[in-house]
C-alpha cells in the first residue's frame, strides 16, 4: 500500500494482475482520510449498506451495482458511481472477472452494517 506521506507510483494494472480472491479488496494508497481499495469482483456479492458514502470505479471489465428498489447502474471501465449512505446494494459481475476501485474511509466495513 502507498501511503501519501510518500512518494510512490502504483500500476494499477499490477495490482489487479495480483488478485486472485474475488470479494477480497486490497489497500492500494491512503490520502487524507480517505483510503483507496481494489477489489476483484465476480458473480453477486451481498446485500448491505454504509452509513457513508461509496465510491466505485470501474478499471477493468463491467458490472452492475445493484440498488434496491431501483434499476442496478451499470458500470464500464473509466465509469464512476457514488452509492449513497443508507443505500442497500451489491456489485454484479456476471460477465467474468471485474476490477473495481473503491473510495472509503479506512474503517469502512466490507459488509457495512449489516451482518456478513
């Protein structure tokens, strides 16, 4: 993981290639209060929410992030979403593998609140 008190580069691409684990997020860098994850996602992951926003961002292949009580948002590489607090949702990746980049605060759990 890079920390920001450091300067470093990240291949992005390097770390994706290095992730085996689907649903097992990897730290890649810390900038203020804010921590970057990876993860590798296939098939559906569980429901839950946060009690702060999410960031996702689609670097390699597509899914869907799944909303209830809404139609899912679907994301292509170089594609956003924020979930909102509050939100119920899980990441799709029906498709094959899917590498996603997720902004949070470190203590952010993957389940959210919600057992998992």
């Amino acid at each position: 993981m890079i920390d920001a008190g450091r300067a470093a580069e990240v291949s992005l691409d390097t770390v994706a290639d290095r992730i085996t684990e689907p649903f097992k997020p990897v730290d890649v860098a810390t900038a203020n209060d804010a921590i970057l994850r990876m993860a590798r996602l296939e098939g559906a992951f569980g429901w839950h929410h946060h009690d702060e926003d999410e960031l996702f961002l689609c670097w390699r292949g597509a899914f869907n992030i799944e909303l209830e009580g809404r139609p899912p948002v679907h994301l292509e590489p170089g594609e956003l979403y924020v979930v909102r607090r509050g939100t119920r949702h899980r990441p799709v990746a029906d498709a094959g593998p899917a590498y996603a980049l997720m902004l949070e605060k470190p203590e952010t759990k993957q389940y959210g609140e919600e057992p998992g």
